[in-house]
C-alpha cells in the first residue's frame, strides 16, 4: 500500500503539516564540475540526483563495492583502470534504480549567457544554477532536501543560507526543507552525481577539442551514452528520468556536424 495520497483538490501552497501524506519527500544530491574559482576553466556543469528513497541505491552501491572489496571513492577526473569497472556498476545500479531522477545544467565560463547574466562571477551562476536545477526537480506536493558535496567559497558566500531562502521565497512556501554539505568521499550518491556530470562535461571538451582524450574517461563516456541512447551531449539530452541541458552561447565551433536541437529544462 502507497503512503502517500495525492488530492487535487488542495493546493500546494495550502498544504498543512497535517495533510503529511500527501506530501512527496524527496532527496536532491548535488555535485559540480569545474573549478570555478579558476578563471581558465573553460566549462563546469552542475548537477541533481532525485531520488525519494536514498537507501535502495546507497545500500545497492555498499553491496557491491563490499563484494569485491573495492572502498575508494570514485571520481571521474580519477578515472583509471583500478575504478574503471566499478563506475560502471555504480551506473548500472542507478539505471536498475526506480523512481530515479537526474537534472544538470552546463556552462561556459566565456558564453554569451555567462558574460551577461552573472557578470563573471562564477559563484552567483553556481547558485543561480542551483535555483534553476531545483526549480526543474520540484514537482506539485513535494518538499526536497538538498545535499551538495562540499567546496570551499569565499567568506561572502552563503550558498545553503541563500539557496533555501530564494527557494522558498520564489515558490511561496516550503519547498526546500533544507541544504547541507557532505565531502562527497564519505557519500556514494554525491560520487555517482560527479562521475554523471563529469561525463557530460568531459564529452562537450573533447568533441570541441578542450582535451586530448583520455582513455578510461572516453570509456565512460560512451558507456553513459550508450545507456542513454545518445551519440553526444554536446546539444543537451532529455529522456523521463534525465534532463541535461547545456547552454551553446560560448561562441566554439563544435567538430562534429549535428543537426540543431536545444532541450531545456523542464520538470
């Protein structure tokens, strides 16, 4: 039997703490790629795991890395061939995963849209980003939590004070429950979040070749793609459980020829 009771009738913003059961409680794991501290950093991507039960894929991850004995954390800038096949069946568990949603959103520190709307400041686009990313994640009658893996800002920043507060007051009521930082080493679902974006993003620098190519990284790529059904990220991708969309105002030619198809976010 279902917990939770969906009525149509009450509105969302009229929702009380007694109507409980109708209201979804979900889980947002955020992660971002790309120093962005560092001016030279051509491209970052932030993204969101959703998810309303953590356990099932964090117990799932914990099994498998327990039968092989593998406890390292995984990253995709660490790629080799000691954590190459485990980021594969970390991937695998999220695909076999219900209820499992993943939304990303990837820049150009030198795209038109960057200049413009965030000044060059890296930080007020991560957090602008992040509003973005949740608006797309929030559905009718929930209420997300959002852990984020850990970064150092500067003093000024107040990112989960900031991103809770806007949040909230955006969608005039309680829509993030809250924010919290994790290193992301002590958590396999911020890891799984890295190793996705980082993906995404190494696919846009080698087909615009910002990089060489490295060998476990492309095979990780292409495993992703090919679980996805996709040739590129280059132009976004969106299917019912991933919205990725990259903004192509950067000005760079890509290498590849591909027909014009910009996906946005949406819910």
């Amino acid at each position: 039997m279902s917990f939770f009771k969906f009525n149509k009738k009450i509105k969302t913003e009229d929702l009380k703490l007694s109507d409980h059961n109708q209201i979804w409680t979900k889980f947002c794991f955020l992660d971002e790629t790309g120093v962005l501290s560092d001016r030279q950093e051509q491209y970052f991507t932030v993204g969101i795991l959703k998810m309303s039960q953590p356990y099932y894929l964090q117990n799932r991850l914990f099994f498998e890395r327990s039968k092989i004995k593998f406890y390292d954390e995984i990253k995709f800038n660490k790629l080799s061939k000691n954590n190459v096949g485990f980021t594969k069946t970390a991937i695998n568990a999220l695909f076999e995963t219900r209820s499992v949603s993943f939304y990303s959103y990837t820049i150009s520190t030198k795209s038109d849209y960057f200049l413009e709307n965030f000044n060059k400041n890296s930080w007020l686009a991560y957090e602008q980003i992040t509003l973005k990313l949740l608006e797309a994640a929030l559905s009718n009658q929930e209420i997300i939590i959002l852990i984020a893996d850990y970064v150092t800002t500067p003093k000024n920043i107040r990112f989960e004070v900031e991103t809770k507060k806007k949040f909230n007051q955006n969608k005039k009521r309680l829509a993030l429950a809250g924010v919290c930082r994790f290193d992301s080493k002590s958590n396999d679902l911020l890891q799984l979040v890295d190793i996705l974006i980082g993906a995404i993003t190494y696919n846009i620098k080698f087909t615009k070749k910002l990089v060489d190519g490295s060998k476990y990284k492309i095979e990780i790529v292409n495993f992703l793609k090919n679980k996805l059904g996709t040739d590129t990220f280059i132009k976004g991708f969106k299917n019912h459980n991933f919205n990725i969309f990259v903004d192509k105002t950067d000005r760079l030619n890509v290498v590849q020829n591909e027909k014009e198809n910009e996906k946005g976010l949406s819910s």
